[in-house]
C-alpha cells in the first residue's frame, strides 16, 4: 500500500474513521509535555520504511480540548509534518478540520496581529503538498498556500443530521449579518424556500461582549441557528433567547466546530437549545455528523 495515514492526538476518531473509509494502514502518535513546557510528539513507529516513500496524510484537527490547546495542537502538527518529511515521504496530505487562528485574520484593533495568515503561511512553508480544512473562518488565508487547498463543506452533512430528526416549519438564522450567504446557501439545503433571517449582533472590539437585539417572526416555527464556530457559547445563546422570546418551536444550535468552551454548554442548553450538533472536527460530545466519508472521498479523487 503506497499511503499511510497518521492519526494526531487532536483527532483520534476521526483518524481512524477516514482511514477505514480509505482502506488503508493508521498510525498511531505519542505525545507529552516536557517539564518545560515544550510539546513532544513523536510517531509510533520503530521502523522508518513504513512512511518512507510513501503518500502521509496526516490528520489532526487544532482547537483547544481537554487534552490539549490549540497552541500544543499546532505544534504538534508542525512537528508532525516535519518528522515525515525528514523520514522521506513522497507527498504530505494534511487534514486539519479545524484550523486555529483562524478569527484572526484582521485587525480590529492597533497594534495587533492578523495571525491567521502566519498560520497558513508557516504550514505552507514546511513543505506540504495538499491541505484540507473544513468551514474555515476567513477561506482568504487560504490563498496564501502554494499548494493544494481545499475548505471543505460541512453544510449539507449538518442538514441532513437535522432533518434526521425531524425538524419541519424551519426557519434558518443567521447568527449576524456577516454570515447570512452561508446560512441562505445551508438553508437551499432543507428545500428551496426556507426563511433566513437574523438578529443584530455587536461585539464589543474591546471586551469581546455580545450584545444582540431584534424579533423576528418565528410563532411555532423549528429554528435552526447554524454557525461556523461555537467557542464560549455567547452568540449561540442569545440568539436562541431570542428566537424563543420571538416564539421558536424547536432550536437546533448547529456549528462546524462545536468548541464548547467553558460554560457553552450550560449556557446554550439553559438558553432553550433542543439539540446542540456539531461535527467530529472536534473530538467532544457534540460530534454527531462524522466528517470522515466526505473527507475520506476528497482523498480518494484527488
Ligand atoms: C464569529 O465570527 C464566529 O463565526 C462565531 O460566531 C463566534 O466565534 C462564536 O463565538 P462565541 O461562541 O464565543 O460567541
């Protein structure tokens, strides 16, 4: 067999998932922190002619859980893509399902970093031949890789899970403005005419506060509140407080990359959530859509 996969600490299951999709051999990892701090990974594997010459993918999603932040979770796959290419692999494919930094590919503020495109650059630069990502906050970073890239699109599998449940008299929300292309094109999903609409969300560029405000017309209707990322809940949350104040039925809390940070859960669930869903991009309780076939089928064709 001419490809291996390797499967990062960050994305044990779904490793596994697309290499049984893709048939072919896993290898596992073994990381530690040093006393120091400093992250260590190194392949399990006592014999180098399993990846030499050979088509790696690696896959290992970057955003923080419980065994790990997203800093160590980069490193790790820095370090990743530099042991295979020290080894002599013939092509590097990376799967990072959720790429880290990713909001912050602006400046909001003087003085700051626009560290997205640092991000993207530096995994570039060490050589790599193809990189996939899925739903990726700013796709423009994305443009600074000379090699292959693709964001992959999470949209329809998300749907289907919903209408697996159920959900009818949908109205689709947007979590802001900015956001409201991507919810109409997930809303052609469910059929052609489904509503999309959205409250006014600010966010203080000092604090990070959310404030959100409007009512819209949702008596007995199924919501479904559909972002890329859930990071500490507060978007999520006040926008199904205020589809219930605005008469929802059902809420589905729908995200790419459910990253559930601190209260989020708590937070969205006392909110009025009736479902929190998001895919195994992150490796925790709200993976419900597995990411793995559709990833594994890019793979196959490419
Ligand atoms: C922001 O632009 C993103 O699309 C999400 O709305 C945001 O990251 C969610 O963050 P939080 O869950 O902390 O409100």
């Amino acid at each position: 067999m001419n490809k291996i996969l390797i499967v990062g600490p960050a994305s044990q299951i779904l490793g596994v998932k697309i290499a049984n999709e893709l048939g072919i051999d896993v290898l596992n990892t073994e990381t530690k922190t040093f006393p120091d701090g400093e992250t260590y990974i190194r392949i399990n594997i006592e014999d180098e002619t399993l990846i030499q010459g050979k088509e790696v993918i690696i896959v290992q999603s970057t955003g923080p859980n419980a065994s790990g932040n997203q800093n160590s979770r980069l490193f790790e796959l820095f370090m990743m893509i530099d042991a295979v290419k020290r080894i002599g692999a013939s092509k590097i494919v990376i799967v990072s399902p959720y790429l880290a930094y990713a909001r912050q590919d602006k400046i909001f503020r003087p003085g700051e970093s626009p560290f997205a495109n640092v991000v993207m650059s530096f995994i570039n630069s060490l050589g790599i031949d193809e990189f996939y990502t899925v739903d990726v906050h700013a796709p423009t970073i994305m443009q600074l890789c000379s090699c292959k890239v693709v964001n992959i699109d999470s949209m329809k599998l998300l749907a289907d899970y919903i209408k697996s449940l159920g959900a009818e008299d949908l109205v689709v929300i947007s979590p802001d403005k900015g956001a409201i292309e991507r919810s109409q094109a997930f809303a052609k999903h469910f059929g052609d005419n489904i509503p999309v609409d959205c409250f006014e969300k600010k966010r203080d560029v000092n604090t990070g506060e959310i404030s959100m405000s409007g009512t819209l017309s949702l008596k007995s209707k199924d919501v479904v509140i559909a972002d890329d990322i859930i990071a500490t809940g507060g978007t999520m949350a006040t926008a199904i407080k205020l589809s219930k104040e605005s008469g929802a039925r059902k809420v589905y809390a729908v995200a790419t990359h459910a990253l559930m940070l601190g209260q989020a859960k708590f937070r969205i669930l006392k909110a009025g959530a009736d479902y929190i869903i998001g895919t195994d991009s992150i490796d925790n309780e709200m993976a419900k859509v597995s990411l793995a076939k559709t990833i594994a089928d890019y793979l196959k064709f490419d």
